[in-house]
C-alpha cells in the first residue's frame, strides 16, 4: 500500500482557494462585493453581514467573521458557515490570533491550528477549523477589528487571498470607521443579538404551543355548505379548523406554524381532525380540506388521505406565494387526481400567486376570493372580472364557486351572471355537521 494522503480519494480533501486568473477578474468580484456593500452602508449591523459573507465566498472559506475589539475583547459581530454559531461571541484578545492581529496591525496566517501556539486552540477545535487567514480593520490608521476566513483543512490560504482580504478589509474598515464608532457599533449589534434572541425565543415558544396543540387534539372542525345558488341546494362541505377560544384566528395559527417551522404538521392535524367526520356527510358531498403546496406533497399528508375514500375529497390550494416546484406539485397532483381526488384553487383573485396556481395546476374547481364579491351588485368591474373567470373556467373544464356571499343583493346578481356555486354567512355559516 502507498503512503496514505496519496491514496485518499480527491473528494475527501477541501479544495485549495483558486486566485483569479487575473487582476481584472479579481477588481471585478471586488467590485460586485463593493455595490453590495455599499447598498446597506446606511446600516452598520448589514455592512458587516454582508462582509463576513462575501469574505467567505471570495476566498472560497468555510467560515468568516468580522471581530471588534471592545475593551480587550475581540466580540464577534457577524459570522458565515463554520463560525456561524459564534454570533455576540466575547473572547479575551489575548491569547487568540485575531487579537495578535490587531495588537501588531498585520495580517496573520496559520496554516495548522494544532501546531501554532499563537491561536486559541480550544476555540479553534470548537469551530473545526485548522487554517485561518486574519486582517486588520483600520481606521485612521488605527485597528479596530478583523476581517477572517478559516477552513478546516491545513494550508488553505494563498497569497491572492491574502490581496482579496486586504482589499475587503480596506473597504469594510472605511465604512465601518466612518459610520459609527466601534464601540458603539458594538452595542449596536448587541441590541440586535437580543432581538434576534427574543425572536427566537418566541418561536420557541410558539412552537411548543402548537406542538401542544396537536399533541392534545385540540383542534375543533366546522363545516360551511357550499351550495348551488339556483335552489340553494347543498353540494359540498368545506372544513375550516377552530383552535382553543380566546386565542389568534385560524389565519394566524396556520401563519405561526409556518414561520415556527411545524405548518406541516398543523395542517396535517387539522386535516385529520376533518376526516374524521367523513363517513358523517351524505353521499355523494365532498368534503374540501385547506392544504399548503409544502403539505400537498409530503408523504404524510398523503398516507392520511389513502386512509379514507379520496373520490370524496377536494384539496384546496391556500398558498398566496409563489411555487418553487411546479413539476414537483404537478406530478402529485396527478397521482391524487387518479385516485379521484379532486383539487381546486383558493382565493383566486386575490393575488398573482392563485392565477398562477391555476395556469400551472389545471384545478377542477376555482374559487373566487370574497374581495370579489364584495358590494359586486354594486360594481360593474367586479362583475365584468367575474364574466371573464367564468368564461376561462368554461374553455378549461372547470367549475367556479364564489365565496364570500353574505347579502341577497350580491346573491342574485351572481346567478344573473352565471355562477352556479357558492358558499357565505348568507348561505350558511360554519358549524358542526346537522348530525353532531
């Protein structure tokens, strides 16, 4: 056998940092880096953001920071990849690398961190990084902080790095410098960490709520008639979620689970909790479930479904952004669509997202938003936008009900221009099933 670095297999090492293959092409990505920092170089807390990003990219690190020097502290202000995790970090100057770089004004290389005594090595095994690159921030002449990239394979730095970083730091230094005093800018960033904390800290907390929620089956279902507006006859239901009384409305819930990471799973609960009543609506009444794009094609979501008879089921679309991955979504849609599944599009009118789902989705069934029907005996453009959905609907194959009917003036003018299907407060608020 040969020596073992030889033999490893080229995938297992960290690529060497590439030089531009020229002067212009390095002035070039200095540049863009540049303009970007130079459209938040009213916000401080941004510039740095940005910097410890670009450092990264450029250099092709695995880690960036941007450290200040506080009061015999190097605080870290802003962090990418590796060193992420290090945010508001405060670590003794002495000791460390990046204080060394400040106390002689120079740019420092280690090549391996578990052979050099002027790093931090505990600090340095925490992060997992082996070889960094250091730069003085200046200002007037004085340093204010670092600018590093670290990598956690030895020897990642060469000498064009070392031009890039400078002319980074340069950069940064100016701004920073001239923006606000380091220490303030500190206290700046700190008031920031604690925002970020506190935000954190809610999510968590509104997490563990909603998790307890689905935990304790504590969503409620009612159902609204959907109804054909010639003889008000009921042929479908749509099941809406309640949470515990006194609490955000459903809207909120569903926002909150979103943003808090478990929309998911809420949905799925939700949609469980509505199933559960299937058997309970006459046949052959559908049962219309709310469900998110990120939903529709989880595999959860879709064994729930194959637990009940989908011939049944119409699955509306409530995404108001737009879809990263139509063909992802189309191609479960078809799948749900040959077990009879029908799906329909929510809100349409509401906002590009909804026309969108539907030139990309080819929905059975079109909803129209209440912002619509609003006061439409009243508007002829209203109605004149009604006129051309129900003649898209008509060429497409596709059924219209509008939402949202609560007057007998808005009422009749719908069936006077067409519209076949419906659902309101004036039709039919939502409840319990009659049978419950």
């Amino acid at each position: 056998m040969g020596n073992d670095a030889d033999d490893r297999d080229d995938i297992t090492r960290m690529p060497e940092s590439s030089p531009p293959a020229n002067d212009a092409q390095l002035l070039r990505r200095i540049v863009s880096a540049q303009n970007e920092i130079a459209a938040v170089a009213h916000d401080p807390v941004q510039v740095v953001d940005v910097v410890a990003r670009r450092a990264l990219d450029l250099t092709h690190s695995e880690g960036a920071a941007v450290e200040i020097f506080d009061d015999g502290d190097m605080v870290y202000l802003a962090s990418a990849g590796i060193a992420q995790s290090q945010n508001g970090l405060r670590m003794p100057a002495n000791g460390s690398l990046s204080g060394l770089c400040v106390e002689r004004d120079e740019v420092l290389i280690c090549e391996d961190a578990e052979r050099d005594p002027r790093v931090n090595l505990e600090a340095c095994r925490r992060v997992g990084l082996c070889s960094m690159l250091v730069v003085p921030l200046l200002h007037a002449g004085k340093p204010i902080g670092v600018l590093k990239v670290m990598s956690s394979q030895p020897g990642a730095y060469r000498d064009s790095d070392v031009q890039t970083m400078r002319m980074m730091a340069t950069l940064i230094g100016a701004v920073l410098g001239h923006s606000i005093s380091h220490s303030a800018l500190v206290e700046q960033y700190r008031g920031r960490l604690e925002a970020d904390t506190a935000r954190a800290n809610e999510l968590d907390n509104r997490r563990n709520r909603i998790t307890d929620v689905i935990q304790h089956h504590d969503i409620r279902t009612v159902y609204q008639p959907v109804m054909r507006l010639a003889d008000r006859h009921v042929v479908a239901y749509e099941a809406l979620s309640r949470f515990p009384e006194g609490s955000a409305t459903p809207d909120r819930w569903f926002a909150q689970a979103a943003e808090a990471g478990v929309g998911n799973e809420l949905e799925i609960e939700a949609a469980r909790t509505a199933l559960e009543r299937l058997d309970g609506i006459p046949r052959p009444l559908k049962l219309s479930l709310n469900v998110s794009p990120e939903t529709l094609v989880s595999d959860e979501f879709n064994a729930l479904l194959k637990r009940h008879d989908m011939a049944r089921l119409v699955l509306e679309i409530t995404e108001h952004t737009t879809v990263a991955d139509y063909d992802r979504l189309c191609e479960c849609i078809r799948d749900l669509k040959a077990s009879g599944v029908q799906l329909a599009i929510d809100d349409a009118g509401a906002g590009f997202a909804s026309l969108r789902h539907i030139l990309h989705l080819a929905p059975d069934v079109i909803k129209l938003d209440i912002s619509l029907v609003r006061r439409i005996d009243r508007d002829t453009r209203r109605q004149t936008l009604v006129l051309a959905i129900l003649a898209f609907a008509s060429g497409t194959g596709a059924h219209v009900v509008v939402e949202g009917i609560e007057t007998e003036d808005e009422l009749a003018t719908l069936i006077r221009l067409g519209v076949k299907y419906g659902q309101g407060y004036y039709l039919g608020r939502p409840a319990p099933l009659p049978s419950d």
